[in-house]
C-alpha cells in the first residue's frame, strides 16, 4: 500500500495503458506488470511525453504528469 498522496502503478498508472497498448508492446515488455513498466520506466515516459507512445493518439498532459509524478515519488507499486 503507498502512503496517502503517493501514486500507486496498481490505483494510478496501470489503468493508463489499454488492452490496446498492452497488446502492442507485449513482444518487448507488459505495460500492465509492474515489474515490467517499473523497468522501462524512463524509456516508457519518453515515448509518451513525446507523443510517439500510444501510437493512436497522445495523453493528456494531465495523464503525462500523472506518470512523471510517479516515477519522481519512487515508483510505488
């Protein structure tokens, strides 16, 4: 459990990636493991803040900061 205020993987980033976005990146990684997301974690966000991940269209800068606030807090599962 994280600490009140902390983003979870589990409550705050998982749901961030669809089926869709699952099923496209299972050939290198699986966006809904933790292990797997923690792991790429860098690489991850850079394809997203750059718009190049997901491929259909880019998040909203609030789900952008939602992801860089987790990685900043420690990555909490």
């Amino acid at each position: 459990m994280s600490a009140p205020g902390l983003p979870s993987f589990e409550h705050d980033i998982r749901p961030l990636f669809r089926l869709r976005d699952r099923e496209a990146m299972l050939s290198k990684f699986d966006l809904w493991s933790y292990d797997d997301v923690r792991g790429h974690a860098a690489a991850i966000y850079r394809q997203i803040e750059t718009g190049a991940m997901p491929c259909d269209g880019r998040w909203t800068d609030e789900q952008v900061a939602r992801l860089h606030s987790w990685i900043d807090a420690g990555m909490v599962p």
